[in-house]
C-alpha cells in the first residue's frame, strides 16, 4: 500500500517534494514488509481436523457407535464409544481420519486452554 501512496506522490507533488516524499516513504514500507513478515512467521497457523478438538458439536444421526454431528455448521461423520442420541451435545476428543471421535459432554474432559 505504502508503495502506491510513494509513486503516486512522485507523480502529483512538484519537483522536489515528490522526490523527498518518495525516499521517505520507501523506507518506511521496507520496515512495514519485515516487521509483519518477523510477525507472522512467529505464530503456527491454526488450520485442519486438530481445530476442532475440544469443541462442542450437536448429534444429528445417532451416534451407537457411528453416526453424524453438525459443528461450525458443518456436518461430520462421528463415532461416539458411548453413545449418543440426536440432539444431544458431545465433545469432540479426536479423530481418525476424517472421522471424529467424541464423548457426551458431560463425561468428556474439559477442553486445554
């Protein structure tokens, strides 16, 4: 953005201006390039199945011991050891594959913060 904002004040200011403008803007977009990039690398992006362990998810099939849960509005195949009943709340504690293993929530443990 910074770059745009340098070569469009080369081209409007007169002479001089557009010149000191642009080498002070140059700088300054160089450092807003690092500064985010030493940012962004720090922090391990959270994508995939992982996120959604220790999430609550609604029955929507029977889960005795397969069946299927709807979580973020998506619907998963799920097993459930236990069982579960449509309807009820369970807590996802894993998964195999693109299946998700979870336990009513009641008797599942607590989510780690």
């Amino acid at each position: 953005m910074l770059i745009f904002l340098a070569v469009a004040l080369l081209i409007v200011l007169p002479s001089p201006w557009s010149f000191i403008a642009f080498f002070v803007l140059i700088p300054i977009w160089v450092l807003e390039l690092f500064g985010w990039s030493r940012t962004v690398k720090r922090h391990r992006k959270a994508v995939g199945v992982e996120t959604l362990i220790g999430q609550d998810a609604v029955v929507i099939t029977a889960c005795r011991p397969t069946g299927q849960v709807q979580l973020n509005g998506e619907i998963w195949e799920a097993r459930c050891d236990a069982g579960a009943g449509k309807g009820e709340t369970v807590r996802v504690v894993g998964r195999e594959k693109l299946t998700l293993v979870v336990m009513p929530a009641d008797t599942a443990p607590a989510p780690a913060a």
